[in-house]
C-alpha cells in the first residue's frame, strides 16, 4: 500500500514528508505560544478551528507541546481531549500505513 502511495505522489520521499512535518510542528507550536500572548494582551486571538486544523494536518506534537509548556487551552475539553485523540487517530492511521 505504500508502495502505491509513494507511485501516485512521487514527490512524497522521506525527506518532504520530514521537512513538512517539522514546518507543521514549529507552526503549531509557535501558535499556540502567540495565541497565550495574545490572551493574555486581551488581543485578537486565533481561532480555535484553526489550531485544531494546524493539529489534524500533523502539527499535534507542536500544539500538544504548546499546550502543555504555555498552559494555554488546559481546561477546554476540545484541547484536553481532543488533541490527544487526534494525536492516537493519527498514529494508528501512521502505523496501518506503514504495515500494510
């Protein structure tokens, strides 16, 4: 299955897909860093539909990490929980992939 995968995206090697996956991170990290100041200035703020996309697009290391060292959305259930399901989806989906 992967091997049809890598033949339908070419562009798909090891190396983009690690580059792609630190640029995602560092963003999703980066956003909800700007996101705590933000909230703490009172500011405009990004929306949260925003880092949940930035989360399911593969930046769940960089929010999660965010979220945890920043303490910023720790008590809203759709971070607290949904980050971490997002995160397992994600593995598994990671792992099928790359047994099958």
């Amino acid at each position: 299955m992967l091997e049809q995968i890598v033949e339908m995206f070419p562009f798909l090697t090891l190396k983009n897909v690690l580059i792609y996956a630190l640029i995602i991170n560092i963003i999703g990290f980066l956003s909800m860093y700007i996101d705590k100041k933000k909230a703490q200035k009172g500011a405009w703020r990004i929306p949260e539909k925003e880092l949940i996309l930035i989360t399911m697009l593969g930046g769940w290391i960089g929010t999660f990490s965010g979220m945890k060292l920043f303490r910023h959305k720790t008590q809203k259930p759709k971070f607290s929980i949904g980050i971490p399901v997002i995160m397992i989806l994600e593995i598994i989906g990671i792992v099928y992939i790359l047994i099958k």
